[in-house]
C-alpha cells in the first residue's frame, strides 16, 4: 500500500494500517510530511485548522510512529486545561485532576488501538513515553529529546505560550496547535493589533525551521462542520 504515496516510505504504509489514509486529502499528507521531517528540515508545526479535520490525531500517530522507531524517547502533550485555581475543586492527584483535559491524547491513541495508558503512561518516571502536563507546571522543567505536543494553542496567553516553548531543547520536535475559531476568552488572552499569541508566535518562528499548515475537511461530518461556521450566522445578525 505504502507503493502509493511517492516517496514510498514504509511510515505511510504504517499510517494506513492504522486506518488513517491521507493520500486523498493533499492538506494531511503535507501536514505528515512536515510532522515526520527531521529537526534540521523542520523542527517546529504550527497547525491551525478547524474541528475534526484531524490535527491533534495525526500528531499523536506521528509522535508514536517517532516513539516506536526509536527517534525520540517520549511523547509529551501539553495542554492548559484551565487555571490552577479552577482545578483546585478536582478530586485527586494533580494527576487525576488533569487527566480529564487530555482525553484528546487518549482517544488518538484508542484510534490507533494503541495501549499507550498502560504500556507508555504507566511507568516510573523515568521510563514513561508518555509525559501529559499543563502549563501550570512547566516552571523549571527541561524537554529534551522527545516529540512535543502542545494543544489549544489558540486559549494560551503570550505568556504560557513562551513558557512552554522554552522549556525546548534542540533535540524536540515540536508540534503547536490550536483552532483560532474556537478561542475561549479573546479578552484574558490580550490580542496584540488584532493577532492572537498563537498566531504571533507563528509569524515569530517564520524562517526558523518552522512551516505552517492549514487542514480544511472537518471527518466528523456535517452536524459538526456546520456547528464551526457559526460566525456566518453572527455575521447575519449584525447585519439586520
């Protein structure tokens, strides 16, 4: 199977028994290419792409792909869940309090029937393959070697955002997503001349081994396709 795509890599082959063939959507397959390039062709991703179009899911399959291969020690997937103050009212560890708000990790995983909870997460420090942290816990902390992840991009503040980034060694692969559609508080974030942080650190690492993608079709289907393009209907209202 893998004799379709051009460069006839055994990595596409693998990708199809996953059940994810991006042959037919030119979008996902440049997005592969960039996620599975070396870190001296391209070292960070920047995605924005609206809901079900497959953005975190490709990039969890590429970093497990990485993992498996040997290429990098462990995936780690950052999200900022919500404030610190918020997670307060949370039963449990700061562990099982965040594990709720990485279920996107999760459930790429089960689509790949990967059982990375239990044979990556559940390990000792020192041998997880799996690293799931927010940004309320990054001061101090050093990623090196690993397949970075960052996800919702578009609800964390310049400040987060630079947080996360430099805590980055050379040796990561680093891959920023986030939805500008579905920014959550536009006020808390502080827009720079109508720029989200998000799309500032994109113009930032332009020219720095860094591409920028967009992906257009929404997998889900129409229900939620259409539940993204409610700014048409916003637009209308203003209007009359």
């Amino acid at each position: 199977m893998a004799t379709k795509y051009q460069d006839k890599d055994i990595r596409w082959k693998w990708l199809e028994e996953k059940g994810y063939s991006v042959l037919g959507d030119k979008h996902q397959y440049a997005y592969m290419q960039s996620l599975w390039a070396s870190t001296d062709v391209v070292q960070s991703v920047f995605v924005d792409a609206k809901a079900g179009t497959g953005k975190t899911t490709l990039a969890v399959a590429a970093g497990v792909y990485e993992i498996e291969k040997g290429t990098y020690d462990k995936i780690i997937y950052v999200r900022n869940a919500v404030a610190v103050r918020d997670q307060g009212f949370l039963p449990g560890s700061v562990t099982e309090k965040e594990y709720v708000y990485f279920a996107p990790l999760f459930d790429a995983l089960l689509n790949l029937h990967h059982d990375g909870y239990s044979s990556w997460y559940e390990n000792d420090d020192e041998h997880k393959k799996i690293v799931m942290t927010s940004t309320s816990y990054l001061r101090g902390v050093n990623f090196k070697n690993a397949f970075v992840i960052i996800d919702e991009a578009q609800n964390l503040d310049l400040n987060e955002l630079q947080t996360v980034l430099t805590r980055i060694h050379d040796s990561c692969k680093v891959v920023v997503i986030g939805s500008t559609r579905q920014i959550d508080n536009v006020k808390k974030l502080g827009m720079i001349k109508g720029y989200s942080p998000f799309e500032v650190y994109m113009k930032h690492f332009e020219g720095h081994l860094s591409v920028q993608h967009k992906l257009i079709t929404n997998y889900r289907g129409q229900f939620s396709n259409w539940s993204d393009e409610i700014q048409q209907t916003i637009n209308l209202i203003e209007k009359t």
